[in-house]
C-alpha cells in the first residue's frame, strides 16, 4: 500500500514509500499482468519486455531470411551480444523464425538468448506449400558463444518433403536447447556442426521428413563437434498425428567428441509398420576418432537399435533395445554395452546371417557385462563378418550377463577371442551356442548353464575353446546330449558339472575328442558314444547310467608320461585295459597292479614290458616282483589295442603305468 515502507534487501532503492518503489523497480501488480502477457512479463521489466515484441509485427513475413517473428532485432551490422527475446503464448506463422545471413556469419557473438513460454504455450507454425530452397529452416544460429533457446514448439508438419531441416547450430560454444519440440521437419531436423559444449534438454523430434524417406538423422551431432550432450527427449519415426513415417535414422553421432546421449526414447519402425534397416541411435565416427556414451537410452523398432561404426568408440549403460528388425546393436568398431535390456528381436528384415541383438560385425572389440537376453528368436551375440579379417587380437567378452545364445558363424571371418564368464546362459537347442569359427579360442569360466551346453568345432585345430567351473543342467525341456564337438575342434572342461543329461554328453565322435579334468557327472545317462570318446581324468561320476567313460589320474591328455586307473572286475580272468588316448603302441613300459578298496589284501604284481614297433603281438615280458605268480597277466596288443592285464580274480584294483 502506498506510504508504507519496503524492506530493501538488495539496497536497490533509498526511497520508503511503496507506490515510488514500485515505479522504480518495476512491480508489476495482479492488474498489470493480467492486462498484458502476464507469462511473458515474469522476471522482465515492461518496456524491455515490450520494445522486443509487437503484437502487429509477430507471424507476419518480412524479408527473405531476416527474423522476422520478432521485433527490434539488430540487423545485419549491429549487435547481438547480451540481447534476450520473448516469444508469448500463442500460435504464429511463419516462414523463418531467427536465421542469421552471411554477413552475420562472418561476426563473433556472445550471450543471446531466444525464449518462448514452453512447448506447449508457444507454437511456431510454417505455411504450407510445396519445399524450396530454405523453406523450412527455423533457425539458423552461427558463431555465437553463449546462446539458448527453447520454450516452443516448431512445427513444420505442413511443408512438403524436400524441407531443409528446422534447426541449425553452426561454430558455436555454450550452448543450450531447452524444452524444444520438432515436428515434421525436412533433413537433419536438428544438428551441430563444429560446436563445442552444447546441450540438448528435452528436445523432441517427430516424423522428421526427407525425399524419399531416407536421410541424415532427426538429431545429430557433427562437423568435429566436442562436449555435446542430449539429456532427455528423443526422436520419433511417426508424425505425431500418424499420418506419416520417416525411414532414416533417428540420431547420429557423426564424429563428435565426447558426445553424450542420457535418459532419452527413440521410437523407430516395427515390423508391422515398415521393412527398416537403418538405426535409432548410429555413432558413426565419420572421418575421424570419436566417442559416444548412452545412458539410460530406450529404443524400440527400427531396423537397428544402436550402433557403432568406422572410427567410434560407444560405450552405453542401462536402457531397453527392443524389437529391432535386424540386430539390436550394430559394432563394426568397439561397443561397450552394460546392464540393458534386449528383448524381442525377430529378425524380420535383412539378411539372417547379421540377424543378432548384438552383432559383432569384423569389429575390435565388443563387450557385453550384465545385459539381460530375453523373448529374442535372433542370436543373443552373433560373430559374423562376410569377407574382410577383423583387427589383430578382435574379441568379444561377455560378463555377468543372461544369454540364451552366441553365434561364430563362418570359418575365417571371425573375432579372435571369445569370453564369457560368470553368466547364466539357457539354451533351446545345440545350435543357440554354436561356436564354429576357425579363429576362435573360447574361455568360459563359471558360467550357469540350462539346457545344452552347445555345439562347437570347425575343420581346423585353431578352434579351441577352455570351460572351467561352469554348471550345465538339462532342464525339464531338453533331452538330446550336452555337447556337439564338430570336426577338429578342441574341447577342454577343468572342474566342471553336469547333471540330468539323458541323453548322454557326446553326439558325434569327433577329430578331437573332448576331454574333462576332475569334472562331476551326477544323474547322467551315458550313451555309447561317450566311453569310446570322451577323455576323463580325476572324474567323479553320481548316479550314473550306461556305458561310463574310464577315467585316469594322468599328467597329461596326450601321450602321457604316468597314468593310472581303478578297475572292478566282474568275471575270473578279465582283461582290463586303460582307455585309448594312454596307449603305447612301441617302447619300454612298466605297469604296476594292486588290490584296491575291499580287494586290498589282493596280490600285488609288477612288471616291464617291451615292444620293437606297433605291429608287434607278442611283447617281451619281465616280471620284477608277483606275490602270486600268474595272478596277473600284463597285455599289450598292437597297434590300436590297449595295454591293461587280465585279472584272474573278481575284485577291485589299482593299476598303474609309466
């Protein structure tokens, strides 16, 4: 009320009297804000607020290229540093909103600041009609440092296909795009080029247009840019009122440093709505070196979800890929991938050899920690690559992740090193964990598994694959044998278990014969193959059915230089032999039989024998000590025949050769 004093705690006035303070400072009363744009007023004095904007002037078209939504913009030669514009609430038409010219170009600018009253307050509409050259673009901002925009809502839906893109950002630094909404805009609907620290807070783009539906991306970041960042928002491929689609890529990372996209939503084409094979989010690396990180980015649809090619480096945390038409992640370079979500991926478009939710495409390097697979018809990881070598030492390396299939699909092609460790993997079928590339060396440690344990194996002894500590169990579902060993792969099992296979562990008798060190067979069901093939050492087998494999305390899977086993008879004077793979067809061989377990108090023989060659019958015979003589009879047939000794007694015993 006038007469009464102010508390002036910024010392802004030494008057007392409250109607002098009010004209001083500009308080504005409840009458004066509803008398005006009330919005637009808040935190502006009325004559700065009021020299910017001009009711008559706002959507009316001036000249070409000159900004001609707003009033009292500097022209060409003067100007722009510290200058702040209000758009009000409101619905305006027009053709170019803030577009700098040539000669503007040419000039350094700080501090401007261009503001609407929200995306939802403030519309910026562009007339209808058919595209030409310039149409379309809303604002063209060029060698500012220190300039932010937002508040509105640019639609440019009206304009035909053939549009240049709504907003370009061009040599300038500190930037800030807030709370901006794109819809139907031509090529690139909103890009950087040679920028430096910018952020995008919220911006949207939908149903971006192109000529043939084909184009560079509704957000990209480019031109050598550095410090870009977009923090919420995302890009849709449909308009918003559904009556069109774009087919291009949603966002792009050209080749920017240190270009971040965190919290966004990209909205790309499902199968049912149109065959695609481009990507909602592409970190391309064009050119030169660059990086890109995603945090918490969901996309669904499209061809490909995410993608990492030529000279990028992506590392992306948290979010859902789901129901990409092709593959989930597309790396041809490095791709490092950590606690998403893929679901869903089909299938449906493109070649099935690249169908994936990652597809490890002649990369580096491509890392998958504590993703979760899931409702995916597609290779979880697929390694493919159709002609050129990967780099040296190119692998991919899965940790703590939930997988229900890996693919090496080709002979030469393929990454170097594959890793999985500490993962719980259920898989279908022997072929959802097809390991078949000739260049593979496969480490799987500690790995949960449900169903089979897969197929591996290639014509090639370079196809070499090392399990340790891993639980395979065959699941209600599954009924086939744990293991297909193709050709002249290499198996390896160090300390491993497997439980409920009835359908025995071997399906083929392979090149190589797998082998298991100290391993557990609990509840399984041997089939005739797995005695003949598989190599034991130290293993325990529980609860086992059919034909088991001898197992041997050995130092070693070939040729070794000590072997021993522990035998069961079941009739009077039966011949025990050690399997196959300790044979020795010629030389000096000693052997040495006990009494084991309950047969312990049995006699005791030891001998040497001796062979000119691998056809020799008859080997040479001396006895170094019998404590019955004749209870033992040491054999060693020719050639493949194995050594072992008849026992003329039932019982159990030891019997050891050096």
């Amino acid at each position: 009320m006038p007469g009464n004093p102010l508390l002036d705690i910024n010392n802004l006035s030494d008057v007392s009297d409250a109607a002098t303070a009010r004209v001083n400072l500009d308080i504005y009363d409840k009458e004066t804000l509803a008398a005006t744009d009330g919005a637009s007023l808040i935190g502006f004095r009325v004559k700065t607020v009021m020299s910017q904007l001009d009711a008559s002037q706002v959507g009316t078209d001036a000249a070409p290229g000159y900004p001609n939504a707003l009033t009292n913009i500097p022209d060409n030669t003067s100007d722009f540093d510290y200058h702040k514009w209000v758009i009000p609430n409101g619905n305006f038409t027009l053709n170019h909103l803030f577009v700098m010219t040539d000669e503007q170009k040419t000039t350094q600018y700080k501090q401007v600041e261009i503001r609407g009253q929200g995306s939802r307050s403030t519309q910026i509409t562009h007339p209808a009609g058919s595209a030409s050259a310039g149409d379309g673009v809303q604002f063209g901002l060029y060698s500012i440092n220190g300039i932010t925009v937002g508040g509105m809502y640019l639609n440019n839906a009206p304009l035909n296909r053939g549009a240049q893109g709504a907003f370009n950002i061009e040599n300038c630094s500190d930037v800030l795009i807030d709370d901006l909404v794109i819809d139907g805009s031509g090529n690139l609907s909103i890009y950087t080029d040679e920028c430096s620290r910018v952020f995008f807070n919220n911006v949207r783009v939908n149903g971006q247009k192109y000529f043939t539906g084909n184009g560079k991306a509704s957000i990209l970041f480019g031109g050598a840019s550095e410090d870009n960042f977009a923090i919420g928002g995302g890009a849709s491929a449909l308009s918003t009122d559904g009556s069109y689609f774009y087919n291009g890529d949603l966002a792009d990372n050209d080749h920017a440093m240190r270009a971040v996209f965190m919290g966004m939503y990209f909205r790309g084409l499902l199968a049912s709505e149109a065959s695609n094979q481009n990507a909602c989010l592409w970190a391309e690396g064009q050119e030169s070196r660059c990086n890109t990180h995603s945090i918490g980015v969901n996309t669904l649809g499209h061809g490909i979800g995410m993608a990492s090619t030529e000279l990028n480096i992506h590392t992306s945390i948290g979010g859902t890929i789901q129901s990409s038409q092709v593959r989930g992640v597309w790396n041809r370079n490095i791709f490092c991938s950590m606690g998403k979500h893929f679901f869903d991926h089909m299938g449906e478009s493109g070649s099935s050899t690249v169908h994936a939710a990652i597809h490890h495409d002649g990369a580096l390097f491509t890392a998958s920690i504590g993703d979760v697979f899931d409702g995916n018809t597609v290779p979880c990881i697929n390694d493919y690559h159709a002609s050129v070598l990967p780099g040296d030492a190119s692998a991919i390396s899965v940790i703590g992740s939930q997988l229900t299939s890996f693919r090496v699909y080709g002979d030469t092609h393929t990454a170097q090193h594959h890793t999985i460790i500490g993962s719980r993997q259920t898989h279908a079928s022997l072929s959802s964990m097809n390991q078949g590339g000739a260049r593979s060396h496969g480490i799987y440690i500690g790995n949960s598994i449900l169903g089979p344990v897969g197929q591996y194996g290639s014509n090639v002894t370079g196809n070499y694959h090392e399990f340790y500590g891993i639980t395979a169990e065959c699941g209600p579902v599954y009924t086939g044998a744990a293991l297909s060993v193709n050709l002249a792969g290499i198996l390896r099992f160090d300390k491993c278990k497997f439980l409920n296979y009835s359908g025995g562990i071997i399906n083929a008798s392979p090149t190589n014969p797998p082998q298991f060190k100290e391993c557990i067979f609990v509840n399984v069901s041997f089939n005739s193959l797995d005695a003949a093939v598989m190599r034991c050492i130290d293993c325990v087998f529980i609860s086992c059915t059919g034909t088991l494999p001898i197992s041997v305390s050995a130092d070693s899977f070939t040729r070794p230089g000590r072997a021993k086993m522990t035998v069961t008879t079941t009739v009077v004077d039966q011949t025990v032999s050690f399997p196959s793979w300790v044979r020795l067809t010629k030389g000096l061989c000693h052997i040495k039989i006990e009494g084991a377990g309950s047969s312990a108090t049995q006699d005791y023989g030891e001998y040497v024998m001796a062979k000119p060659n691998a056809t020799s019958v008859n080997p040479t015979i001396t006895i170094l000590y019998e404590s019955t003589a004749g209870f033992y009879a040491p054999v060693w047939p020719a050639n493949s025949a194995s050594i072992g000794a008849m026992i003329s007694t039932i019982g159990t015993y030891d019997i050891e050769i050096w």
